[in-house]
C-alpha cells in the first residue's frame, strides 16, 4: 500500500521476480484499475494470469467485469426464485445499481476470493494495491459487512422464533422449514469472518507500506498505519523509496521503528521489462537478497 | 336413531374443532401483526435502498434480494397504510 506515484507496482514487480528467483512459486495480481503492471511486464495482461519468467505468473483485474458478472447472477437467481412481475419491477432498479457505491470493494473482493483459492497451492500470492482510498475500503469491507450481518442475524432469528410460536400454536406442527434468508445470512457471516481471519492473521496476509522521502508521501503513510491498526491489520514491512542516506522510516514517525524495512537500492535505468528487472535484482543481489531474507 | 345420534356427534366434533382453530388463530393474532411488522423492518433494513432508505453495504443486500420477494412486496403494501397508523391499530385490536 502507498499513496500514488511512490513505486508500489515496481516494489511489487521486484518483489515478486526476487522470489521466483529464490526458486518460489508466485502469483502477482495487480488490484489497481491504473494497471501499471502491463507496463512493468510490457506485455497485456487480463484477469487470467500468464507466466512471465519461470515460477512467476502476472495478472491484472477487471474490476468492471467481476461486477457485471455477480450482478448478472444475481439477476439470474432473482428471476428464477421471484414472480415474472416483480422481477420485471426490478429491471430499472438493476440499470442503475452498478454504480453504486462500494461495489467497486466488492469486485476486488471476489477477484482476491476467487484467486486465493485458485492458487492457494501457490507459495506467494503479491497483490498490487489501488490507491490508499479503495485498499482501505477493501481492507475495512468484512469488518464492515460484519456489523450489519450480526444484527440481521439477530433480527433473523426473532423473527424466525415468533413464526414458529404461530404454527406450533396454529397448526400444532414441530417441524419447520429453513428459513432461506438465515441461511444466506450466517453464509455471509462465514465468508467476512474468513476474510477478516486472513487479513489481519500477519501468517496469511502481509501489508508492506511503500513510501518516498516527502511530507505528503509521509502524511499519509501515518494514515494508512493508523487505519490498518484500527482494523486490526499490522503493518509487516515498510519500503522506503528513494530514500535518503541515513534516514530511516523511524525518523519519519516513531510508529515506524518497530517494523522492519525491506527498501530497493535506487536504479540508474527504468525498471521496465522482466529482464531489466532481473539484471537490477543480479545487480544488487546482495542488498536485496539480504533484506528478502529478513522477511 | 343412530345415524341422527352420530350426525349430532359429527357436528359436535366439527363445533369443537372450529372453536379451538378460532381460538388459537385469535390467540396468535397479535404476534402474527408483530411478525409481519418485523418482516417489514427487516425488508426496509436490507433493501433500503429500493426505496431511498440507508443500506448496508450492497453486497449484503444483493446478496439476499432473490430470497425477499415476499418482504419486498409486503414493503410496498406498507407504504399504502404507512399513513393511518391509528386505523391499523384498531385494525389489529378489534376494536371499532
């Protein structure tokens, strides 16, 4: 994570090669909608990663098209459960509900779900994050959802409790039919509270935190640090970009001392293509190669 | 004789069985009232935003709008009654 323009797609694209170099299997998917990474790895790239060096494949996500695909199934499930009539009701309310606010989270979110289980045999999975913005909101998404789940659940329930008081009464009946919309609730619950386990548990999910040596570049890193503790996410590593000699991210804020650092040498020539970025990691094989191993 | 003894019984059990339907349908009336209004908070909870409400997050709401054709509907109902609240109370109460 970082704010725009302080290297997070080139930190991901070195990080990502650096690994693959150490023999590891790894996925890197580009969350943000600038898609830098199709630059870096001058080649397209789609939702379906491609291999671009040995052991090391390269995606980029649609946002646009993971919400046109959940709200097509929902449509799909809409028609085939409700009445011909209210279903027809419904068309003005769905032209519209694509551009409403927070489903651009949800896309990434179903994007992240689906890859995480795709390649879950994988050894490293490196996500290029969107702007501070959207990644704080996806990040923040299953804490969110949670609250409102809890209480529809809850709600759920009362209502479920009282109908089965009327029938046993009415219709001297013990044995009840599951209520669908419990069901879809409590498997809401599940999905978020197995989102959150994997977002702030540092075994499975790790947030390294890109920066650059100016007052913006460090204002907002402090907010991101503060918003990520409050979701209960720690940050694991902080790479400090063009940083200047004997400065440390500890000087930035005393918040920083405590985590480590994995910061790039700065390079002469563009990061640009796979082979540009491997001779940079040969280059400096020894400086990187030692900060890799402090991870 | 018997037949007219066992027609009598007959309507007797049909008199007996009436009355107890009655009695527990006017038993649960109440808590049926009470239902349909949560069923109606929970339709104006989740699908809020059909009518200009606040929403949870979308997701949520997509996620269990093809299992709420019956809140849905039962919320548009509401919204015709919405303005006599005191006749719905009556309504309910019997009384009037």
């Amino acid at each position: 994570m970082g704010k725009g323009g302080v290297g997070k797609s080139t930190s991901a694209a070195l990080f990502s090669t650096s690994l693959a170099q150490k023999g590891y299997h790894v996925l890197l998917v580009s969350l943000d909608p600038a898609h830098n990474q199709s630059d870096i790895f001058e080649r397209a790239l789609s939702d379906e990663p491609v291999e671009v060096a040995p052991r090391l494949r390269v995606g980029e996500i649609d946002e646009d098209s993971w919400i046109r695909a959940y709200l097509k199934d929902v449509r799909r499930q809409i028609n085939r459960t409700y009445s011909y009539l209210t279903a027809f009701n419904l068309d003005k309310y769905f032209s519209v509900i694509k551009h409403s606010p927070g489903l651009e989270e949800y896309a990434l979110i179903l994007a992240y779900e689906h890859l995480r289980n795709k390649y879950s045999g994988w050894d490293y999975l490196v996500f290029d994050m969107p702007p501070t913005a959207l990644s704080l909101k996806f990040f923040a998404l299953p804490s969110l959802s949670l609250v409102w789940v809890n209480h529809l659940l809850a709600l759920r329930r009362e209502i479920i409790e009282k109908r089965e008081l009327i029938t046993k009464i009415k219709l001297l009946k013990k044995e009840f039919e599951r209520d669908k919309v419990l069901n879809k609730i409590q498997e809401q619950r599940e999905q978020y509270e197995v989102l959150r386990e994997a977002f702030t548990n540092p075994e499975k999910t790790q947030v390294y935190l890109v920066l650059n040596p100016d007052k913006l570049s460090h204002a907002e890193s402090l907010r991101i640090f503060h918003s990520l503790k409050e979701l209960d996410i720690r940050l694991y590593r902080t790479i400090y970009n063009k940083r200047p000699v004997n400065e440390t991210c500890a000087d930035i804020d005393p918040v920083f001392a405590d985590i480590p650092s994995l910061n790039f040498p700065l390079s002469d020539t563009p990061l640009i293509g796979v082979q540009q970025l491997q001779r940079y990691l040969q280059a400096n094989d020894g400086e990187v190669q030692s900060r890799l191993n402090v991870c | 004789m018997i037949r007219i003894l066992k027609t009598v019984k007959d309507k007797v059990v049909e008199f007996l069985r009436l009355s107890d339907e009655v009695a527990r349908s006017n038993a649960v009336e109440t808590i049926e009232t009470e239902v349909e209004e949560l069923d109606n908070i929970f339709g104006v909870l989740v699908l809020g935003s059909y009518v200009g409400m606040p929403s949870p997050p979308m997701q949520i709401s997509l996620d269990l709008m093809p299992f709420m054709e019956k809140e849905l509907i039962l919320m548009m109902e509401k919204v015709d009654t919405a303005s006599q609240p005191l006749s719905q109370l009556f309504s309910v109460l019997d009384m009037g």
